[in-house]
C-alpha cells in the first residue's frame, strides 16, 4: 500500500501542520531535554551534563509537572516548529530535530516500535542516569557531571545489535 493517506501523520505533514496532540506524540520519552545544558561564551559549544531539572522524573522519564512546568521552572523552554532551528542543544536523537531536517523517526522511537520502552532499552534515554539539581550546592557544580557523549547521535546501533 504506497498511498499517502497510509503513511504515518510524521511523514506526510511538516510539523507546522499537525495537531498538537500529533506534536506530542512525537516525544520519544528520552529525557535529554531535561538535563541541564552550559554553553560556552567564547566557542559557543554546549556541555549537556548528567544533572537533570527539578521536576524530572528520572524513572518515569518524564516531567511531574508538564502542563505548568514554566510557572516552576521559567527558563523551561518549550519546543516549537518555530523555534526547533535555534535549540542547538537538541539531541541529534530528538525526533523534533530529526523530522525539522528531513530524517525519519529512528526505529526505537516509540511512534515506530509501538513501544514506549523501545528508547530505553535501544540506550537513548537518560532513565536513572542522572542527579538532581536540587542536589548540587551551586547550579554550576552541574560541570562536575559533564556529559559530552550526550551530545552525539544516540541509538544508532540497530535492532539486532
């Protein structure tokens, strides 16, 4: 069956065009989004570190407060189609950043596997990988868990592997 109308809504529409039910749905669960991030001044490289927001929830892999996370945490930013250019701090993994440059969604993404532990068990997701903000003295002891892998392409291996 090659019509459109049997593809998947992620490959027939831009992001722009789906619903906001469709945009969430696109979340993958991995918590990446939820660690704390540096961005160095002067080379404008991001750390991505091992210390994750106050309202994560490192086994759920999820926010404990998601509809009102910006009331908590102001500088939470939310994902858009318009602002998904400008977040250089993405994962190369995140399926937001993977569809806005024309790839497909990777096999463990749970849209694809039908599967929500499919991005855990592939090793993309951060689940009970990280600390607590709330744990560190100072925001900046976040550098002591410096994550740099993070950064690279996560779950490529496939699902043989």
């Amino acid at each position: 069956m090659s019509s459109a109308s049997a593809k998947p809504f992620w490959e027939t529409k831009t992001l722009a065009e789906m619903s906001p039910s469709e945009w969430e749905s696109l979340c993958d669960g991995c918590g990446l989004c939820c660690v704390i991030r540096f961005e160095d001044e002067d080379t404008g490289r991001i750390i991505p570190t091992r210390v994750h927001c106050k309202l994560f929830d490192t086994d759920a892999c999820t926010c404990t407060d998601y509809a009102d996370r910006q009331a908590e945490v102001p500088d939470c930013v939310q994902l858009t189609p318009g602002n998904i250019q400008q977040l250089k701090w993405m994962p190369l993994s995140c399926a937001y950043r993977r569809l806005h440059e024309g790839r497909p969604l990777a096999w463990w993404h749970p849209l694809v596997s039908g599967d929500r532990e499919t991005v855990h068990t592939a090793g993309v997701s951060v689940r009970r990988q990280t600390v607590c903000e709330t744990a560190l003295k100072e925001p900046e002891d976040a550098l002591e868990f410096e994550a740099p892998e993070w950064m690279a392409e996560r779950g490529t291996q496939d699902r043989s592997s």
